[in-house]
C-alpha cells in the first residue's frame, strides 16, 4: 500500500499555518498512513486475496428447461432464479456434460468430456491425480466447498475411517449425500465421516429394508434442501473476509419429490412444482447471504443443473418409506405421482425439447444457465450461442485471471468473453459433445443449427440421427439420408476430437 501524499500549504490551498505547526501536523499524519501501510503489508495476503472473485456454482439436480419460469414456464414460479437472470445473462443453448447426473458433475468439475470414457451409466470418479476446479482454485489462494449431492464417489466401506471423497480432491470443506437424498445410506457425509451413526455399532444397508442398520438419525426426506442451504450460508459467512469457491449442489427437484411444508401448495404444478418452488427460495437464500455480507459485487454465480429433467415417475420410489418431518399424510399419496400429475397440470418439465434425462434428444441435456457477476456482466442479456457445462473450468479460470494447465481441462473453452458481451459466441469451437448415456453409446454433436446423434460401439447398427434444430426443435424428422456430407462433417468432428484427446485449443 502506498503513503498518499498530503498538500503542502500554498497561496492555493490559502493554509495560514506556522511552519512549527505543519511540520507537527504533517508528522502525525506520516505516522498514521505508515501504520495503515504497514497493517497492510502485514495482511498482504488477505487484502490480495479479498480482492479476488468468489465464485459459486449453483447445481440444480434434474432441473429441466421448462422448470424454471425465466425459461417459460407458467406453473411454477421462481422470482429468485428470474432475478437473477435479470441482474445477469441467461444462456437458451446451454447443454449438460451428459444427460445423466455423475458423468455430467464429472464434466463440469474437470473440464473433460465424460465421453471420453466410454463408460454408460453413472458412477464416475473424481481422483486426486485429476486437475479439477477447486484443486486450481486451491492454488490461488480459495478455499472451497463441496456442499450437496456429490455422486462422484468416496471409499467403499462406510465403516473404515476416514471416508475419501471430495476433501481428497482439493475441496476444504463437504456436507452433502452420496447420491442423491433417495440413495440407500438415508444418511449425511459431514468430510470424512457419516454423520447420525449409533455409537459403537456397525453401519450397514440391508436390501429391502427401509433404513440401514446401525444409523441413529437418518436424513429427514423433507429437510435435506433446507438443511445444505443451511450449511452452504454457514460456509459463506465464515468465508466472507477471503476468496471461496462454493459448489452448492441442492438435491431439489430429483425424486424423490418431498418440499418442505412450508413450499407444498404453493405451485401450480403440483407436488413437483413445489419442490421447484423449494429449490428457487434456497437460491433467495444464497443471493440474500451475498447481499447481507456485502460480497455480491465481487462473486461471480453461475446457476444450472446437471441435465434434463424426467418427464415419467421414477420407478424406484414406488416402495420407499419416508423420513419426514411433516406427516401430514399429502407427500406420502403424492410423491410417487409427483411428475404425472405436474404434467396433467399443463407443466412441460423440459420445455419444447424432446424426451429428457438419459437421452440423447434436447430434453435430457438442454438446460437452463444463467451466470451473474455484479459490474462485469451486463444485466438483463441473453444469448443463444452453444456452450457446455464442461467450459465452466475455463470460464472460472479467466474469471480469477489465471491459465490453465496444458494437461487439464482439455475440453473447456472460456465462454467468460460471450458473458461479458465482448464476442457472440465461442472461439475455436466447431461443436459441442454431449455425451448421451444412460439409454445407448451415443454422442450428440451440437452446432446450434445441426445436430447429430452419433452412435457408436454396440449401439452403431442402431445408426446416427441427424436433426436441423432451425426447422425441427422437437427432433421429429431424421434427414440422415437427404444430408449425408453434414452427417459425415459432424461425425468427423466427434472422431477427431476423440484422436486429439482435446477439444480446447
């Protein structure tokens, strides 16, 4: 910090002191500034680092397109999301990592292509040897946050201590679930340990019982969204006075669909629409906490979800006992319906995409996204230009002014200049790569205009599919054979970006 400089007395300033006065004077005041300066330098460290950007990622589990009413819909109210579209730009070609939970957390996380892997289903991995955003952001001087569904794996043994997952990675602080709050452990992690255990007695999951053996207080079905809320506000506020990275992953509106008392008949859609409404008061929550800390301007949000919503009932909820803290007896009878009856309601979960979670049309990977930074992002934009949740590592990285490593993050592509309004659109990007999953091997190559569903190993006697979004958005017409040259300019761009093990230029 340096001593600012004091006017001397001049025929200016018209100061009528005596020269033993001023020199009095101007020694006090030497001594002051010389003691700001030195406190300064004695927490350069932290004045260094209050100046960074905090970032927070607001993960949404299963959020469709159509959920949230900045993005059309009509049954559901979210003022919080909507707000924060108007203080920010919101994103219309905004596409998951996959369209199914671990591998699209995996690709946001890393800033890899979960295709890469070639694996169907959920269970990805983080590992400690792999660069991820809070590993980077740990190098700078963050400290960081995993507070909600993690889905990217811990130890196999609940009962060896301690539990590995996110804290192995890079993360400071996490309080979350494994997978969801309709995963078999009925419990929180709480870092490195499973929290409400019965002391002294082995923790265990028996198939086809309702809670685990040797679990005190299992998670409270209707409190879980509350509770992280709680725990991501507490990390927040203990964190203001220095540069944090938040990865705030609410379960909300994942099956199974258990809103709060407080939120249930508040929608227009139902039990589902109430859990939605759920979520978007805990996004208030978040932003009010900025607020009330005075950090706002200097945070940079992004809010999305994970991929496509599920337009069908989930199956597996059809023989679960709850934990509620209401038993009022309404969640039991509806929750198992919770999606059919949004959708005789008039709610379209996905909006006008076609399917949703699992698949490889729009509906399972096209999201919402909406980033805000206070002075720096123009309120109120929008932009339809393509992007990929695996560019949030880059975008973060230019946000705190800092490269990449060559080796990490090899298909993120900062969109922080699109945010800024500086350029329309993405450079050096011919088309994104949504890795399908769930329902077949599959790519969807993704220009905005053109998009090909590339099918491969198993499932390439199934064949590729080729819609033109500019005059079919519901993917009702497959013009594979009218447009072979397009068909095989996209299928080579998958191929080649598969040979170079990168898509970041």
């Amino acid at each position: 910090m340096s001593i600012p400089t004091f006017p001397r007395p001049n025929r200016v300033t018209h100061l009528r002191l005596n020269s033993q006065r001023f020199q009095h004077l101007w020694h006090i005041a030497a001594l002051f500034w010389l003691i700001v300066a030195s406190a300064g330098l004695m927490t350069t460290g932290r004045i260094a680092a209050s100046e960074s950007p905090n970032v927070v990622v607001i993960f949404a589990d299963d959020l469709g397109y159509g959920d949230v009413s900045c993005y059309g819909a009509t049954k559901i109210k979210t003022p919080n999301m909507d707000r924060l579209a108007a203080e920010g730009i919101r994103l219309t070609d905004a596409h998951s990592a996959a369209s199914l939970c671990s591998p699209s957390r995996y690709g946001l996380l890393t800033g890899r292509s979960p295709w890469r892997l070639h694996k169907k289903g959920n269970g990805y991995r983080l590992s400690s040897d792999q660069m991820n955003i809070a590993a980077f952001l740990k190098d700078s001087g963050y400290t960081s946050a995993a507070i909600g569904k993690w889905h990217l794996g811990y130890s196999k043994d609940w009962n060896r201590l301690p539990i590995t997952g996110p804290l192995e990675v890079g993360f400071d602080y996490h309080f979350g679930v494994p997978s969801n709050h309709n995963d078999s452990t009925r419990a929180f992690i709480e870092n490195h340990d499973l929290v409400g255990r019965k002391p002294g007695q082995p923790y265990r999951i028996v198939k086809g019982q309702d809670f685990p053996d040797g679990l005190e207080s299992p998670r409270v079905d209707d409190q879980v969204d509350t509770t992280l809320t709680r725990k991501a506000i507490d990390f927040i506020r203990r964190n203001a006075q220095r540069p944090f990275f938040l990865y705030f992953t609410p379960c909300a509106p994942h099956t199974h669909v258990t809103p709060a008392a407080k939120y249930r008949g508040t929608s227009k859609a139902g039990l589902f629409g109430d859990h939605v409404q759920e979520l978007d008061a805990h996004v208030g929550e978040i932003l009010d906490t900025l607020d009330d800390l005075g950090i706002a301007q200097n945070t940079f949000v992004i809010f999305t979800s994970d991929n496509g919503s599920t337009p069908k009932d989930f199956k597996g909820t059809q023989n679960v006992q709850l934990n509620l803290a209401d038993d009022s007896g309404d969640v039991r009878r509806k929750f198992k319906t919770a999606k059919a009856d949004a959708k005789k309601m008039g709610h379209v979960t996905n909006g006008p995409w076609r399917d949703g979670k699992g698949y490889s049309y729009e509906g399972g990977h096209r999201i919402p996204f909406i980033a805000r930074w206070p002075g720096m992002i123009t309120p109120g934009t929008t932009s339809d230009e393509t992007i990929n949740l695996t560019d949030v590592f880059a975008t973060i990285a230019d946000v705190v002014d800092r490269d990449l490593p060559a080796d990490a993050a090899e298909d993120s592509i900062s969109a922080l200049p699109l945010l800024l309004g500086k350029r329309p659109e993405i450079p050096g990007r011919e088309a994104v790569f949504i890795l399908g999953n769930g329902k077949d091997s599959a790519v969807a190559v993704c220009t905005g205009t053109w998009k090909l569903i590339y099918r491969y190993g198993s499932d390439e006697d199934r064949g590729h599919e080729l819609y033109d979004l500019s005059k079919d958005p519901n993917e009702s017409h497959d013009v594979t054979r009218q447009y072979p040259e397009i068909v095989e300019r996209l299928a080579d761009a998958y191929r080649s970006a598969e040979a170079a093990g990168h898509t970041r230029p």
